[in-house]
C-alpha cells in the first residue's frame, strides 16, 4: 500500500468519526508531510476542510432548531 492510500484511508476514517479535533491534527499532519506531492496533499487537505466546515454548520442548524423549539410560545429562561 502506498503513502498516499494510506493517508486515504487515514483521512477516511477522521472524516467517518466526525470528530472535529482529530480531524483537525491530521490536517496538521499533512501539511508536514514531504511524502506527498503538493497536488495530493491539498486535495487531502480539502476533503477534511470540508468536512470540518460542514459538521460546523450542522451544529449552527441544530442549535437554532433547539432555541426555536424551547422558545416557542415563549421565552427561554
């Protein structure tokens, strides 16, 4: 298996756990990893980026969701 799979799978796998922390040290990882090519390396980078990004703006969504739902009729106090 080569570098850049495994980097695959390693990111996969951060990506599948949705913990914004190890995705996040990965992300790290890879901009210090000289075993990749620039190309690969940002295309990793991206793809954690993104999932980072997207699990941000999901807990945005269900934060107001919640505040909608305790507040209505009312006010939360």
């Amino acid at each position: 298996m080569s570098h850049l799979d495994e980097v695959i799978q390693q990111v996969d796998k951060a990506i599948d756990q949705c913990v914004i922390v190890e995705m996040n040290t990965l992300l790290i990882a890879l901009s210090n990893d000289t075993q990749l090519s620039r190309e690969a390396r940002y295309e990793q980078q991206q793809r954690l980026r993104t999932a980072i990004a997207h699990k941000g703006h999901g807990h945005k969504e269900e934060d107001e969701a919640r505040r909608a739902h305790l507040s209505k009729g009312g006010i939360i106090q």
